[in-house]
C-alpha cells in the first residue's frame, strides 16, 4: 500500500543525504521523493512516498525521528491529503497529430509550455495516477522524454503538521 | 583562542579526564592544545580503531563520554570499525578526527576522505566544522546526543584551517537546544499500570535485561525489582553482570549461545517483560515464536525499538531507570511464582553442576573460567574477546559485582585488550582482567605497547588453540564441509612476544595445575600473560 510521509528537517547541507542513507540502511524503498524549503527558511519539508505494510511505515518513521536533524515526521492519511505531481512530457507532434494531442491536453488540463515543427512540451499537474493517464495517452505519439518531480503533498483543512 | 583551544577548552568543561588517540597532520594543531593541559590523560594507541574501543571501556565503567581523536584520512577510516562497534552497543563516545583545509574538501588531496558520510549509518549523528566559532556549541550538542536518549557515538570532523582559524570569543553554552532531539524521559503512566497489572497476572514471569539496564544506571532498580515481585532474571550479552552468579533469581545468558536453563525459562515462562535489550537473533532466536506464546513487556528508551525485533503488547518508552522506578513505586504486586521459582533451580543447579570435559595435556575454557573467577575480586572487570572464548566466558564465569565488557552487537575480534586499558584510564586501581583466543589476541596486541608505555595492571588470559575456532566449528557443522583458511599456522610464541614487551607470562597445559597457576597470574606485578593449551577441536557445546 503506497503511504506519504511528511518529514520537516532542518534546511542543512547533508540532511537529505542521511535521510536516503536511512532509506538504503534499513532497506526500506521509496517510491517518491520531494524537497523544498518551507515559509521557514531554516526547515525544509521533504515528502516521501513508500510503498509498504503499516508496520513497515511504522518503523520508517520512528527511525527518522531518530536522526537529530529530523523535526517532525507526520504520515499523511490518503483521504484527507491533497497529494499532487507536476510532470513535463515531451512527445513527437506533426501537422498530422497536433490536433489530437491538444484535445487530450485539454480533456486532461494540461499545458502547452513549448512548440517545435516536430514537437510539444506539455506540462500537467495532478496527482500522480491521472500523470499515468496522461502519460498512457501520449504513449501512441511516440514520448520523446518525460520528467516527474514525485509527489508533494499536504493534509486538508485548516491543521498543519 | 584558535579553533583547536577552543575545542580543548570544551572538552574540559566537559569534565574530559582522557583522550585516546593517534596524532597526524591535520589533527596537529589539536594535540598541540592538548600539551598545554596535563590535567586531560593522553594514550597514543598503536592503531587507531583501538582508540574506539579504549573510549568504549573508559565510557562503559566511568559512564562519562569517551573521548578518541585521530587524524584525518586512514586515522579516521581506521576508527570506523570502533565507532560502529560502540553504535552496536549504545556506547558514549565523541570521536573527533582532524581533516583536510576546508576549502580544499572534495578534491581528493592527501589523506582525505569523507569520514561524516562515511560513518553516517553507524553513528549516532556527525558535524563537519566550517566555523570555529561554532566548536564550542558544537562540542556541547556532541556530548548531549551521545550520552542522552539511547547513547551512542558521535563524531566531530574539524578541518585543519578551522582548528588554526582564530575566534571571537570562547563562550560555552549552557544548554542545548536542538529542535530535532527530545528524547523521552518518563514512562507514559496507563501503561505503567498496564505491565503492573499483567506482572500480578503472571504465574511464570520472567524478565530478560539487557545492556540498557547499565547505561540508564538501573542496576538496582532491577535488582529491586526482580526480589520484590519474585521475578527471575536471563540476561542478554550486554546485560551479563547485572546480578551475581549466585543470586537465586539469576538464570544466565539467553541465546543461540546462552545457557540452558536460561532459554528453558524463556521457553516456558507466560509473561516476559524485555528491558534495555533490542531483542536481536543471537539472544531470540525466533521472536515471533515468542509473540504467540507469552504476554510481552518492553521498555526502552529508543521507540524504534519497540516493534522492529519483536511485536511487544506492552510497549514501553522512556530511560529504563526512570521507567523502573516508577513502576517499583506503584506498590508492585507479589507475583505467586513459587512452583515456577523452583522448577527454575532444578535447571539452575543442572546448570552450574555442569561437568566439562577433560583432554589430558590441555585446559578446557570452561573449567578454566570457572576457577578464574573463584579467586576474581568482587569488583573486578573482565574484558572479553569475540569468538569461542567470548561464549565461554559469558556462560561460565562465575559474576559477582563486577562487570563484563565485550562486543557484543557488532562482535568485533580485538576488542577485549584496549577495552581493558580504556577501563584501567577510567579506574587506575579496578582489578582487570582480558580473556581472548588466539585469534583475536593477534588482533589487539599490538597495543601491549600502550600498557606497557603506562606500566598498566591487566591481566591477560589467552586461549590457545591455534586455530579461529568459532569458525573452525561452525564450518565443521552442516551445511559446510569441514575446516579451512582457521588454522592459525605463523602465529608467534606468545611468550616471547609479552617478553619483547617486558611483560611476563605463564603457561598451563594441565587443568590440575590451574588453581595454582592462576593465583601466581593474579598476583604477579603489573601486566602478565596466561596462556592457557586449549585442544583445537574444542567446542562451546562440550
């Protein structure tokens, strides 16, 4: 079962390598990594995603509460998280398929960021199983490359971590 | 004040009485500070891991943070295998290594590695010093991690130019405030209540104490405990010592390698209440076995603990000492184990009476420890090794109220002999003795050097068999085909070596001789070697 866990660190050099580190040592996989600084600018968020049993979730969050520079770790239930990803696919696009492509984007929301005689740079941010989708449909007009950033996500209503 | 006074200047208002260490280039202008305070004890080591495992010692009988320092480079990757060794056992430590000018970092000069990355999974945390000013706030955050909490290794990386770097002024903070560290203190109440509750339940309890009942200090507690409810005590390796042999409520060492009678009680018991001990293979072999069958407490001081070896149904948090006596002023109740205390003798009694075998012309480690410990001082610290005689010597010899220091999480061969001249810096005047094979002994005596540099008093008993026997019987058990690359052909005569040293030694080969032979061992001047004949073939099942 995929799970996200939020962790708030301190905004230091060398604190993400202990938390991939931690990640490897305990053999534990992660799906899905984001970091950004907060409205802090002495802590940063760093968002995980792991696809693991509850016990394993578990130990996975006492374990990087363990390390010093690790503030906070929160894991985010699925129902009350507003989880999303940002994805920029470039595809191959003629005269031909143009129009195909733009009524898929518009179907899916996406954004036309960049356009060449034999390309588009599309951009989409939504959660990470309608980026799939998205993904899926392009697939037919030949991909040229695709990047993720993973997920970033924060709980719903007026609580914070 | 340079970077490297103010770092010495800290150390001191750290009550630091003692550095082990290995001078280098990047380190230089560190040892440099230190020659100007006579009042911190110096030991140069003869290789750096060895500056470990002396802290290690000095931090496990002194309960103070041991302290090693070495250069940068090969000095710090030597002292790898003693920071983990220390993280395997929860052991204080602030290790602090010289490296190479900052500015130069990441660029492959001369004796330059990245220690902080290296160390990061088996250290407790790390700094890598850019600014002097910031030593002293640094030191003082090193020393509360590692001797807080679940007490661990700590290591401070100090380039060259920072320690020669001059700063503002030295000012040592008298708190710490790390956003990121609060470790819990006291148990949680209800669940106090809870393990009182199934402790008045319980018909067949048992406690299993492990080395967190000596670094939170609770040797008492436990021992209060354990008499109050008429609870029967195992112990894990790291919890050996805990109670004298003899203590009606002791049972011994549980484990793959442990005693009899006390994996008996571990097998029969309905309620087990685990304190200070992580649980780990070598002490349960099957955890989950364990689970079904019998109520299970756990108190800790690390929360990650509780659930990652074993699914406790009384989890526990907190420092073991507080924990315990928390729950010894909830009015403990008398639990009616009485049939099952007496049944437990009968194993006991089984146990002690245990006759070893006898080889003509060599000593069984059994019988061995058994009459060293008849004639050990009451206090006296032993310091064990890694292999066949670190079992032996947790099974059989006989506990007073000393301690027994060995690795016991990482199992790290060459531990016992600088452990020993860690301890003897911490307690010049503590009986202390150093059990080790032949194997591991070829692995530490290079520091016979630093006992004989300060004419230190440790007795050393040395298992011959010429032959890594530990190894030697497993591989002489399935699924392996026999013996190889164990037979320790080469090795010196031993006795010419403590001799090079200046030190002297003895030899015994018959096991009537033994009593004899010990007491003159004991009661040579200084250090002295006993080397004890041991058949090759010997095993820790015999």
């Amino acid at each position: 079962m995929k799970q996200t866990i939020s962790v708030l660190v301190e905004n230091r050099a060398g604190v993400l390598n202990r938390i991939t580190g931690l990640f490897s040592r305990r053999a534990f996989n992660i799906e899905s990594l984001a970091v950004g600084v907060t409205d802090d600018p002495t802590i940063s968020r760093i968002t995980i995603i792991v696809d693991s049993g509850n016990n394993v979730v578990e130990q996975v969050e006492k374990q990087l509460n363990k390390l010093i520079e690790v503030i906070k770790v929160r894991t985010l239930e699925e129902t009350s998280m507003i989880g999303r990803e940002l994805m920029i696919l470039k595809v191959n696009a003629n005269n031909k398929t143009r129009q195909d492509i733009m009524t898929i984007c518009e179907i899916m929301d996406a954004k036309v960021d960049d356009i060449s005689p034999t390309s588009m740079t599309l951009e989409l941010s939504d959660t990470p199983d309608r980026l799939d989708t998205f993904q899926t449909m392009m697939r037919p007009f030949s991909i040229l490359e695709v990047v993720r950033t993973g997920v970033i996500a924060v709980q719903k209503g007026g609580g914070k971590i | 004040m340079n970077g490297a006074q103010a770092l010495i200047r800290s150390l001191i208002e750290e009550q630091v009485t003692h550095i082990f260490g290995y001078a280098g280039a990047t380190i230089c202008p560190a040892v440099d500070a230190l020659k100007e305070h006579p009042e911190i004890g110096y030991t140069l080591v003869r290789t750096e891991q060895n500056a470990g495992h002396m802290a290690s010692g000095y931090a496990r009988v002194s309960g103070k943070v041991g302290v090693c320092m070495v250069t940068s480079g090969p000095g710090a990757t030597n002292l790898i295998t003693g920071i983990a060794t220390a993280y395997m056992d929860s052991i204080p430590m602030v290790a602090i290594t010289g490296q190479v000018p900052s500015h130069l970092l990441g660029r492959d000069i001369f004796q330059e590695v990245d220690i902080t990355g290296a160390v990061a999974p088996f250290s407790k945390h790390s700094y890598l010093v850019k600014d002097a000013n910031e030593i002293p706030r640094i030191v003082k955050e090193a020393f509360h991690i590692a001797s807080t909490g679940r007490p661990g290794p700590v290591l401070i990386d100090i380039p060259i130019d920072i320690q020669n770097q001059e700063i503002k002024k030295f000012h040592y903070p008298e708190e710490v405030n790390i956003r990121g560290y609060k470790p819990s203190v006291k148990g949680n109440e209800l669940q106090i209540k809870r393990v009182a509750q199934a402790i008045a339940r319980a018909k067949q309890p048992l406690i299993c104490a492990g080395g967190g009942v000596w670094l939170a200090g609770a040797q008492e507690e436990l021992l209060e405990l354990a008499e109050r409810c008429a609870i029967p005590v195992v112990k894990t390796m790291m919890g050996l010592a805990l109670m004298p042999s003899d203590h009606p409520l002791n049972l011994g060492m549980i484990g793959a390698h442990g005693n009899h009678c006390a994996n008996k009680a571990l097998a029969k018991a309905d309620l087990l209440i685990m304190v200070g001990t992580r649980a780990a293979d070598r002490a349960v072999v099957d955890p989950k076995d364990i689970q079904r069958r019998m109520a299970t407490i756990h108190i800790d001081v690390d929360p990650a603990e509780i659930g990652k070896n074993m699914q406790a149904a009384i989890p526990l948090v907190g420092n073991v000492k507080v924990i315990l006596r928390q729950l010894l002023d909830l009015d403990t109740p008398v639990t009616d184990s009485a049939a099952w205390l007496e049944q437990l003798q009968d194993y006991r009694k089984a146990e002690l009476g245990r006759i070893f075998p006898h080889r003509e012309g060599y000593i069984f480690p059994g019988t061995a420890l058994r009459r060293l410990g008849a004639q050990l001082d009451d206090n006296a610290v032993v310091c064990v090794d890694v292999g066949q005689n670190q079992i032996f010597t947790c099974k059989y010899l006989p506990q007073k109220h000393g301690r027994l220091l060995t690795s016991g999480g990482l199992g790290t061969m060459g531990y016992a002999l600088p452990a020993a001249i860690g301890v003897k810096a911490a307690l010049p005047e503590r009986q202390t003795v150093v059990v080790c094979g032949d194997g591991s002994f070829q692995m530490a005596m290079n520091e016979l050097a630093a006992i004989r540099a300060a004419d230190l008093d440790i007795k050393i008993v040395l298992f011959q068999n010429n032959v890594l026997g530990l190894v030697h019987q497993i591989q002489n058990t399935a699924p392996y085909h026999g013996s190889f690359g164990v037979a320790l052909d080469g090795s010196p005569d031993f006795q010419a070596i403590a001799a090079a040293y200046g030190i002297p030694s003895l030899v015994v080969r018959d096991e009537d001789q033994l009593d004899q032979t010990v007491a003159e061992f004991l009661g040579t001047r200084g250090c002295c070697l006993l080397i004890c004949s041991v058949h090759p073939d010997v095993t820790t099942n015999d």
